[in-house]
C-alpha cells in the first residue's frame, strides 16, 4: 500500500505520522512539512525503511545486541486509513 509519511514532526505523540497517500488529515496538520510517500508492504517494512539509518547499526547497538524495527515501532503512528498487517 502506498503510504505517506509526516516526520520527524515534532508532535509529541510520535516520531512519525504514517497515512494512506492521499488521506484528507494531512492536511490538518497545516505547514508542519510536506509528506513523503512510499510503498509499504507491512508495519515491519514501513518502520524498516523510517528508522533504515538505526536499525543494526554500531551506534544502536546495546551490550552487543543491535536493534530491530520492534525497537522502533512505538514511534510511529500508524493511523486507522493505513491497512497494513
């Protein structure tokens, strides 16, 4: 499903704000930013491709174990317009 992204926002209950493309509350959040879009296969994938830069990297790591997207995904917000498993 094509998705469209709104983060880093600054809004204080997520990271990022993930709708469909196209969905109408985008526009609620005014001059915020302008949204990027992608296709996203699952929440897995879309918080893999968010937090890619992260995610098994050196500088994430803890006591030798690097992180996963499950570290990640409470960061994101997926809204009810996005269906993804």
């Amino acid at each position: 499903m094509k998705v469209s992204v709104l983060g880093p926002n600054g809004i204080n209950d997520a990271t990022f704000h993930v709708h469909a493309e196209g969905c109408r509350d985008i526009s609620r959040y005014g001059r915020i930013e302008r949204p990027w879009s992608f296709d996203a296969e699952s929440v897995q994938h879309a918080t893999e491709v968010l937090y890619s830069d992260f995610i098994g990297s050196d500088e994430t790591a803890h006591d030798g174990t690097y992180t996963t997207w499950e570290d990640y995904v409470n960061e994101v917000r997926f809204f009810p317009c996005v269906d993804l498993k």
